[in-house]
C-alpha cells in the first residue's frame, strides 16, 4: 500500500513529540458517560488515549487499538502509572479482526475509516453501545481535514446505525474546546434479537 510507511512515519513522529499529552476526551463521550453500560470498551484508533483514559477511569476495562507504537507507548506508561486497566493493541485497522460480540462499549472518535463501521458493529455485545464522532463535510470549509474520505455526509452516521437504537445524535457546528468544527456525533445501541 503506498504511502503507509510515510503515513506511520508522521503519526509516530506526532505522538512522540516530548511535549505532547493526551489532551481533553471528547465532552460528548463525556456527556454520554454515565448512561454507558458497565463492561469492557473498545478504542478504536485510540492515538494516545484520551478517550480510553476517560473510560478507564470511570472503571470499564478497555481495549486502545492504534497503529501508532509511540501513541500505545505514552498510554501504557500513564495506565501502568495510574493502575487503569487499560490493554493497548498496535495494529493496522485494515486487517485487524475485531472479536466477535466481545464489548459492551466501541468508541470511535475523530477517524473515519468506513470499512471499520461494520466491524465495529459485530465487536459489540447484544446491548453494546456504539459511540461515534468525526468530521462532518461540512468541514472542508473552515479547516481541516478537507479530504471527502475523511468526512461524513450529513446523516450518514444515521444511516449507517439504522439497524442499532438511537441514544443520542447530533451535528452540526460545536466548540471542541480547541477550535470550531463541523461534526457529527452518534450514541446507538446494538439491538438484541
């Protein structure tokens, strides 16, 4: 696959920077919290982790699942340090088999790979809920990212979840506590047959 050893390369250089720290979780992951269903979460495309720190610390058991070896590295050395229960995997999401019914939380914050929508589905456990936020295209207008492939088409996360409850759902312009960004924000519940 072209251009993947340049992609690591700068997603490594990123999260190894000295003075970078996980930063703030998401406030609608924040938000959704206290409603999630107790059990083991899975974070998907974690980076450093600000999402599985949240999740840790509020007592799930969670899975990082990331590329990016100095990410997994920083995350594990804050979880070893806090005693969080915190399990980093370094993979390629690409191919990369989630288990089966496995977690009752999938988070997938701030990276949109298609291909991994349906996959994420099958990880959750019947009652699971799955927790989602990216970029709305609407985005390409005021910053960054402005590649179509990594923007959502409005509705397109509703669209996607028709098969799951819909908890919670949102989009639109919101302050991300950095900057301003058009998104699209999603909390739906595997349905149990």
């Amino acid at each position: 696959m072209s251009g993947v050893p340049d992609k690591r390369k700068h997603w490594e250089n990123r999260y190894a920077a000295p003075d970078r720290s996980p930063g703030k979780p998401s406030e609608f992951l924040q938000a959704l919290l206290p409603d999630l269903p107790p059990g083991a979460a899975i974070d998907i495309a974690s980076g450093d982790g600000r999402h599985s720190l949240l999740l840790a610390r509020a007592g799930h058991p969670v899975t990082a699942v990331d590329f990016a070896h100095s990410a997994l590295t920083r995350l594990q050395s804050i979880a070893r340090q806090d005693r969080l229960p915190i399990s980093p995997v370094q993979a390629d999401l690409t191919s990369f088999p989630l288990p089966c019914e496995h977690f009752t939380i999938a988070i997938k914050m701030f990276y949109l790979q298609r291909e991994l929508f349906e996959p994420l589905k099958q990880t959750l456990a019947p009652g699971g809920v799955a927790v989602l936020e990216t970029f709305l295209i609407d985005q390409k207008t005021i910053g960054h990212p402005r590649n179509p492939a990594f923007l959502l088409e409005r509705g397109e996360l509703l669209a996607t979840f028709s098969d799951f409850e819909v908890l919670e759902h949102e989009e639109g312009l919101f302050d991300t506590g950095r900057e301003m960004a058009y998104l699209s924000r999603l909390a739906a519940r595997k349905v149990t047959h």
